[in-house]
C-alpha cells in the first residue's frame, strides 16, 4: 500500500513540475512560485523507503555508467 502512495505522490510532485515550468515559460511568477511551493511540500512528504529505493536506483545508474 505504501509504494502506491509513494507512486501516486511522485505522480504529483511530477505534474507540479510540469505546471511550474509552465507558469515559468509564461511568466507568471506569482503562480510558478506557488507551484514551486506545492512542489516542494510533496518532495518533503516522501516516505523512507521512498528514499531509500530513490537512492538504491541512482547509486545503480552510478555503477553501470
């Protein structure tokens, strides 16, 4: 259950993402810093195993380069 809501949280740190550079291209900066901000709360709600495959991933990515 948890790698669900890891998985539906890093869906929705990903469309942040993609509204704030939106917001960004546009110039409205009132609006891409909210979107940052929002962005920046789900990056921090990110469980510990979350991480911790995160980093599992990258340090595999690190070694096969």
């Amino acid at each position: 259950m948890q790698r669900f809501r890891d998985w539906q949280n890093e869906r929705r740190i990903r469309r942040l993402a993609d509204k704030l550079k939106a917001a960004h291209a546009a110039g409205d900066r009132i609006l891409a810093r909210f979107y940052w901000r929002l962005m920046v709360d789900a990056i921090n709600t990110r469980s510990a195993r979350q991480i911790e495959r995160m980093d599992r991933h990258i340090m595999e990515r690190i070694r096969n380069a």
